[in-house]
C-alpha cells in the first residue's frame, strides 16, 4: 500500500505528495485516525494523511535519540552542517514553484504570496542559519590564571519536538528547523494536522540534501495526540510551538509536568496599530490595511486593533475603508487575488461568529461583515468603528480580516490604549515626529516595533512575545540560544586540596 | 601594450587537463596591461625555468584600481549589497572554486612548488572553506544599542571601511588570497590586491570565477608587479583607508611607516615567527616527532608558524633524536616532483629564497651547530633542498634567533620548565607556539605562558577559519580568521539620537 497520493495542483500540474509519516527516513503508516487535509477554497477532499499515535512520537523520538548520538550532535562539525543546510537552500530554490502551488493548494493563500513571501525567506533562513551553524561560540574566562581555565561550551540542546501552526507553514517550519539543524539539534516536527503536505514534501529533501536519516522526523497529527505526546514526552529535550495563546499553556504545563524541557513559545496576539496625526496618512493606510489582511488576518502579529488620533480620525478612516474595499479575496492560483480562503472550516465559523459579536456588543460595521456566498471559506475585509474597550471584537484574537477601529486624544493615551492587552506580539506606529517615534517605540509592550511599517520580518532580526504571547525568540542570532545549552568547564590545572579542609 | 595568456597543459599524473587565463592586471571586471608595458617572468620552481610572464603593473594602476573600487564601492557594493546578497555570491565563488579544485591546484603546484596532494587538499579545500565561513558572517555584522539614558538613543554601526589594500606572500598564494578576500568582501568592502610577483598564476585564474560568481566588476582588482612598487603604492595610497599585509617583519615595518606617513591608514600584519616547539619528557614521543617534523617540514618550511626551534626536554632527548632522525630520512626520500603522488617535499618557491636558506645553513655551521642530517641540495635542477637538522645549537646563533623559511630546523635540549619557557620567549617574534606533554594541566598552564597568538596542545600548524591567528609582539597587527578578522574590515560608527534633551 503505497503511503503516497496524485494530487492536481492550482496550476494544473499534477504531483505525488507523500502521506505517511517520516520517520528515521522511511516511510510508515501511523496508528491513528487518518487526517482529512481539505481544499480551503473549494471545500473539497484534497487527500488524506496518516496520522501519529503516541507510540508512534516514540519510534520517532527514539530515531531522532538515535542520530543525536551516533550521527549529528557533536558527531558533525559545524562546518558540513553549514554545507548541508545551504544545499537544503538550494533545494527548496530549486523547487519553489511546485512547493509554492502545494502551499496555496492546503492552506489557501494566493500562490504569488507564498512564492515571493513565504518561500523566498524560507530559503533565506537557511541560508541564514547555515552562516552561524560554525559559528557557535563559547567564552574563555579569567578567573585564576594561575589555577584554572574556565570556559563555556554551547552544545546542542538534543531531542527537539517541534510543533508548527497552519498560517504559514512552509515559513514556520524553516524558522524551526533551520537554526534547531544549524546548532546540532535533531528534530520530531509535528506540522498542523491542517496544513501538513508541505512538510512531508520538505522532509524528502532534507534526505535528499543529505541530512543523517532520524536528523529530522516528520509526525503529523492531531495536536491533542502528536502535540501533547512531544510536550510530555521524557526523551524529548526541548519543545519550541508556535499557535495559540491556550494550547501553548498546555504544552509548558506538559513541559513541567514530565522532565522539566526547555520551552519556547510564539503565541496570539491582538497587536495595535497606532496613527499619529504627523503620519503620511495613505502610507500609514496601507501599511494598516495590509496588516490586518495579509494572509487574510491569519497572522499571529496581526494589527488587529487600530487607534487614530482624532484629529485625523475621519480623514483616516475613509481612505483606510477605500483601501479595504480594494482587497479581492479568491482563490489562490487568481494571480488578481489579494487573500484566499480562511484555511478551515473551524477557523471560517470562529471569525464569522466574531463578526456578529461585534455587531451585537454594538459596534459599527465600516465595511464587510457579509457572509460570503458560494463555497469557500473566504471572508472579505471587515472593520469595525465606535468600538469600546471590552467588547471581545477588542480583547480576542480573532485571525481574520477583522479591524476594530478606536481613536486617541494624546500620546500618553494612544500608549495606554496600545498596552491594554495581556498580549505583547507586535505594534506598529506612524508618525514623521522622530522623537515620538522612539518615545512611543520605547513604551509600547511588544516583542516587535514597526515604525512607519508593519508586518515585515528579516530572518536576521529576532521576533517573539512579551507578556502573554511568548517566551524565547525565533530568528536572528537569538534563536540560536534557543537551541543550545550552556556546560561551563572549570580545568583545575593548578589547585591542589588540602585534606582535611 | 598586451595582455599576455597564459596556457598550459598539464599531465598528470594526478590530473590531466588544461589551464587557461590572461596574466595581465584585472580591474574593473577586465584584464588590462600593466602601465609600465613591461612583464614579470614567471619560474617554475622545479625545472628553474620561465613558463609564463605577467604584467608588470605600477603606481598608476594601483590608481587605477582604486578609482574602480572606489566606484563599485559608491555604486554597488558597500552596504548597497546588503548582507545576505554579499555572502551568497561568496558562496557561490567557493562553489566555483571546489568545482575547479584539481586545475587550481594543478596551478599552485606548478607555480609555487608544493605538492599537488597538498595543494589540492589543503590549500585550495581550505580557501574554499574560508570563503563559506565568511559568507556565514555577511548578514550577521552586528553593532550594539547600548543603554545610557531614555533621553538618548545610542548604538554603533560596524561599517564597511571601503577601499582597503591586500598584499598577499608566496608560500600559500590561493589560501591567504581567501583569508583576505572572505572577510573584507562579507563585510561589504572593495579591494585592491597584489599577489607575489613570484606567484600570481591563480590569484589571476579565480578572476573569472570571481566575475562567474556575480561579483559587480570593480569590487576585486588584482594588481601584478613588485612590492616596492605596487605594494609601496598601495600603502602610501591617500585613498586607501586600510592595508593588510602578509610577508616578512621587515616588509612590515616598511608598510607600516608608509602608512603613517600617508594618511594614518588602518594596518593589519601578519609578519614572520620563529615559533617553538617544547616536548616535555612525559609527551608521546612517536606523536611529538610527527608533529614535529611537520611543524617545520610543511610547506618545505615556508610557513610563518613553522616550529622551526624545537625544544626536547633531557630525559627523553635521545630518543627523540633517535626516532626524528629516522622521520627525517624517510622525509628525505620523498622530495622531488610536486606532481608525483608519493612526493612529500617539492621545490623552495624561488632561487632568492633557495640561496637565503643554503646561507642559512652555512651560518649554522660556521657558527658550530652540530649539521645532523641533510644540509645540501637536492637534486641538479630546481630549488630543491634536504630537509635539514641541526642540533647542539646555542642561543646565540642566527639559525636559533633569525627566520629561515625553508626546511631546516633547530633541535636544543632542555632541563626545566622555567628554562625552557624563557627560551622559547626570548626572540622579538610570538606568532606561534606548540607544546607535547601527556600532563594536559602543565601542558596547558605552559600554553599560558608561552607569548604567541597561537598556541598548540599536542599538535602543530593545524588552523581552522573558525579560529582566529596572528602575532603577539613582532609578528603582527590583528588577527586573521575567526570573527575576529571582521574587526579589521570594519569601522565602528557610534550614533547618538536625541530624544528630549533642549539646550
């Protein structure tokens, strides 16, 4: 029974997407539920996946124990990691097109996005990560010299569980896998049970780059299953999950619980978006409207709440409804779309149902707000205006097209309003004043501080959560800490003891 | 006024194929003739005989080069290219270069004399190695942001310097010109380079991998000619604001000046050593002579941080000598054709070099040292000579104080621990030191001791990019490899934003 199904691309193509799981580079069955992964756009069965059980996580923990010690780890120099982790590069280079199409297909978004966003700093993180992968440094430091050496070492971690969300989940799965390979890690990655083909298809050419077989291991599963077997796992040395606020509770409790393993998490958000009354207001439109609808709001830094100094309220907030009427929502091989479909049926039924939570807590519909007709999960931009601070349009995550719309009087108003959150992903501020600009940078509680901009990473610039939506930091040379693991070493070359003391 | 070209047909029997490229100066993208319309001859070191000539290139193509660099510099390159475009063309040339590996070291072998095996498998591996680390680093040139109060804002910039000068030796012509090239380019400067006029033939052959790779014309320029021409003009350049040099102490000492008096150019030496090499009674001796006879063997001796004084400590002296002396004859019979698999030892690189190092000898004799074995040329053509050992020498004598660069090493006996690190101090150079003991911790408190910018436990002359070398005291300024040479190709702008202070 061949663990593989034909698969008709947007483009027409037609390609083999592997389906079972991957495990020390076979192919096997898993021993629970088949998944069904679905057309987001079309609603309709695209194939169905094999699915890990908790004995399966183990045979794949056990493969990726296995090669951290005979085959990486400390078994592999720094330097052919880095070749391995550039020839992945060229790989995913080398077939960007048909991953691009795969990705639109699963998850929904317009193919062009996924070519020129998605895999194109795919490729750059691994070419990012390969650079440190040498370059792993630990200190020397004075303490006697007469007596002792001291120094540190920054060995891999181990046993890394990875767990990826379905918003992006080629991106997501190189913001993983590059730095945990760079640093000597081996990995059991448990992609979305939504979203997982990519994934399979990215394992094969990590063999196929010529990764030792266990280096990486590729489970998908449900996250109550696959996800709660890694975090709890007693093999398992270190769990990094990206997704929701909740089930990233759930995973450090389960982290605790079992054998006390490092934990990071990239979590929700409900990020502000703030427009002061220098700002150049078509600029600060269309970074405020791409950044709610940019992977059709299924961004965990998502500028979900806007706040507009009232003094340019009205103005800004008609040329930002212009600009939101203006976003096509289609399918994704419609290289005219700007968004695809919401990626589930779950994730369509949450964000419609907080559309009309909006409407019914009394908040004013500026545009949007429809229910879409036809198939497809699709909804169109929607903004809500005449918003109070407790409504749950204003509190909750929603990741969807969904703008909630406040205004502010003073700065030190538009900082308090901004930090009203127990969530601190991301911000975003508009303004020509410079000095503002760093005041307000400076106040605003959140991993990450757009000015004048939004939405836009560099793989060597860290990213993650204050406050509730995270710990640890993906990207830049501070996820390498992420991945590794201080032994420091005191040689005695000089000090004898005296006996009894 | 021509560019010559160069072409040859190589044999084997390692490697058969042909070799192909112009010899003339390569500035902006293109090989143009050198001002002065004369040529350098080119020797082949193993026959004596001329097999090529290069351009001779002088003070006005230095000028020349400059305005090229300084344009691809203000147009293209700097931080215009940012960081991870920088270090993928850097890949994409050690790419080129690991697929043409057998005719560069088919090259470097014919030019310079070492051995194909060795150039092959170390020299041209390992500045292929040294580019990918390099390119590791473009992206990641990191400043600071540092705390002072919430009325400031205050970080640093690690920017490129610009048009920065490279002057590069002869004994690992393809291997320093990497060491110079990975980290000026990934941090983002343009170079004017001058290879030995000795051996220039693959500097000249990565020129087109250098454009192949997607380098924009004017980012490397490759000036031919002699030091006190090229390299005087490089130095005292107004417009160079940085030169790193690779050669003797006393060609440094000129550079140095020369930059003082122009226009206090930055300056990054890697100059020459005289390094030791100490074997305790307790190290393991079969291991130790190993070590030994390559620490000064390598490269016919033409190394910076050959161990070419060796320091045995009395209890197992004898033995040592025993067992270094059989090393030593087995060496000796394997010198000869660079392009012969079996060959150890090829050709010193040129004739000036061969006499300096039979002078040399002379002195060491004439001075009293005991000529233990070898000491005589090798062979009737070529610049071949015996590996060469002397032993019972003083301190005094110039073979223990002065740098020969060629296969002839010193061996002294030792008594104490005291002794011997003062001794192995005593010379104006520090840029190695190697130590043979099985007691790590004594080893390792003696590696403390020992004044050179690198030190070796229980092994010699193993570098990796990864770790930076250089000199303490008169072999050098800065270090190269590791991150620490990107300090040399940077410089550090601190900005200071305002916040809310008003006078």
């Amino acid at each position: 029974m061949a663990l593989t199904a034909d698969v008709t691309l947007p483009n027409g193509k037609k390609v083999t997407v592997p389906t079972g799981l991957y495990i020390n580079d076979k192919w096997v069955e898993g021993s629970a539920p088949k998944l069904d992964i679905v057309n987001p756009a079309t609603e309709e069965l695209i194939c169905q996946v094999s699915a890990a059980s908790e004995k399966d996580i183990d045979a794949a923990v056990a493969a990726a124990r296995l090669a951290f010690k005979t085959t990486w780890g400390k078994n592999v120099t720094g330097f052919e990691r880095a070749k391995l982790i550039n020839k992945l590069a060229d790989l995913i280079e080398r077939d960007s097109e048909e991953l691009a199409q795969l990705e639109s297909l699963n998850n929904g978004k317009p193919v062009k996005f996924a070519l020129g966003g998605d895999i194109t700093d795919t490729i750059g993180c691994f070419r990012y990560y390969a650079g440190w992968a040498d370059k792993i440094v630990g200190q020397t430091i004075e303490v006697d010299n007469k007596t002792k050496l001291a120094f540190t070492r920054h060995e891999p971690i181990g046993v890394c569980g990875q767990i990826i969300p379905w918003n992006y989940p080629i991106n997501m799965w190189a913001w993983k896998v590059a730095p945990a390979l760079a640093t000597g890690c081996t990995i059991v990655m448990k992609p979305s049970e939504i979203t997982p083909l990519t994934a399979l298809k990215l394992n094969v050419l990590v063999t196929e780059a010529g990764f030792p077989p266990g280096v990486l291991n590729t489970v998908p599963s449900l996250g109550s299953v696959g996800g709660a077997a890694l975090a709890s796992h007693l093999d398992v040395d270190k769990v990094a999950f990206t997704g929701s606020t909740i089930t990233g509770r759930k995973i450090m409790e389960a982290a605790a619980k079992s054998n006390l393993k490092k934990v990071s998490l990239e979590l929700g958000g409900k990020s502000p978006h703030l427009i002061f009354e220098s700002a150049d207001l078509d600029q600060a439109a269309n970074w405020a409207i791409m950044g709610i609808t940019w992977n059709t709001g299924q961004d965990c830094t998502a500028g979900s709440r806007l706040y507009v100094q009232d003094s340019i309220y009205d103005k800004f907030v008609d040329i930002l409804v212009k600009k939101a009427k203006e976003f096509v929502v289609g399918p994704g091989h419609d290289d005219n779309v700007s968004g695809g479909p919401l990626v589930s049926k779950t994730q369509f039924e949450r964000v419609l149902n907080y559309i009309a939570a909006g409407k019914a807590e009394g908040a004013t519909v500026a545009c949007g707000g429809e229910k879409w007709n036809g198939k497809g999960y699709f909804v169109e931009p929607t903004i809500f205006t005449n918003v109070k601070p407790e409504m749950k349009i204003v509190k909750e995550e929603i990741f969807g097209p969904v703008l909630a719309i406040g205004k502010f009087q003073t700065e030190e108003e538009a900082i308090a309003l901004a930090n009203d959150t127990t969530y601190g992903l991301g911000a975003g501020l508009h303004s020509k004043d410079a000095d503002q600009c760093m005041r307000v940078s400076s106040a605003l509680e959140a991993g990450t501080v757009w000015v004048n901009q939004y939405n836009l990473l560099n793989n060597n610039v860290p990213f993650g959560g204050k406050k509730q939506s995270g710990i640890g930091r993906e990207l830049g040379s501070y996820a390498l800490e992420e991945y590794t693991s201080i032994k420091a070493v005191h040689w005695n070359f000089g000090e004898k003891l005296p006996w009894p003391l | 006024m021509s560019v010559k070209t160069f072409s040859y047909e190589f044999t084997g029997p390692q490697w058969k194929g042909k070799t192909e490229f112009k010899t003339g100066n390569f500035i902006n993208g293109e090989f143009v003739p050198g001002g002065s319309g004369k040529f350098i001859d080119v020797y082949n070191p193993t026959t004596g005989k001329v097999i090529a000539q290069i351009s001779e290139g002088n003070a006005a193509d230095v000028d020349l080069a400059v305005d090229a660099a300084q344009k691809a510099y203000d147009t293209v390159w700097g931080l215009k290219t940012p960081g991870f475009a920088r270090g993928k063309l850097l890949i994409r040339l050690a790419e080129l270069i690991e697929e043409n590996v057998d005719e560069l070291a088919s090259l470097e072998a014919l030019d310079n004399g070492k051995t194909f095996a060795a150039a092959r498998n170390f020299d041209v591996v390992e500045a292929a190695a040294c580019l990918r680390y390099y390119a590791g680093w473009a992206d990641k040139i990191h400043g600071k942001v540092i705390e002072t109060s919430e009325e400031k804002f205050g970080y640093t910039r690690h920017e490129p310097i610009g048009v920065v000068g490279q002057i590069i030796p002869w004994n690992f012509p393809f291997l320093m010109l990497a060491w110079k090239l990975g980290p000026a380019l990934a941090c983002g400067n343009t170079i004017v380079l001058k290879p030995s006029e000795f051996t220039s033939l693959t500097a000249l052959r990565v020129c087109t991998l250098i454009s192949a790779a997607g380098f924009p014309p004017g980012v490397v320029n490759i000036v031919l000619g002699y030091g006190q021409t090229v390299g005087a003009a490089i130095s005292e350049h107004m417009k160079i604001e940085k030169v790193a040099f690779t050669g003797s102490t006393a060609v440094g000492r000129t550079i140095m000046k020369a930059a003082a008096g122009s226009n206090l150019k930055k300056v990054t030496l890697e100059l020459g050593g005289k390094s030791p090499n100490v074997v305790f009674n307790d190290a393991d001796v079969d291991q130790a002579v190993k070590w030994a006879a390559h620490g000064i063997y390598f490269n016919h001796g033409q190394t910076c941080c050959a161990g070419s004084r060796i320091y045995v400590q009395s209890g197992i002296y004898d033995s040592f000598i025993e067992k270094f002396t059989a090393h030593v004859k087995t060496l000796s019979t394997l010198v000869g054709d660079p392009f012969h698999p079996s060959t150890f030892q090829g050709p010193q690189v040129s004739q000036i070099q061969y006499d300096r190092i039979m002078h040399y000898i002379e002195s060491g004799k004439s001075q009293g040292a005991t000529l233990h074995l070898g000491g005589e040329r090798h062979g009737t053509e070529g610049y071949f000579i015996q590996p060469t050992v002397f032993t019972d020498v003083e301190p005094h004598m110039k073979i223990v104080q002065e740098e020969i660069f060629g296969p002839v090493g010193v061996i002294a006996k030792f008594e104490d621990e005291e002794d011997v690190v003062r001794q192995a101090n005593d010379t104006m150079y520090g840029l190695a030191a190697a130590v043979f003991s099985r007691d790590v911790g004594r080893a390792i408190s003696v590696a403390h001791r020992l004044q050179a910018g690198t030190v070796w436990v229980n092994c010699v002359n193993m570098l990796n990019s990864q770790i930076p070398f250089g000199g303490f005291k008169q072999s050098g300024i800065g270090r190269e490899l590791g991150e620490y040479a990107l300090a040399n190709y940077t410089n550090v702008k601190a900005v200071h934003v305002n916040i809310g202070t008003n006078m």
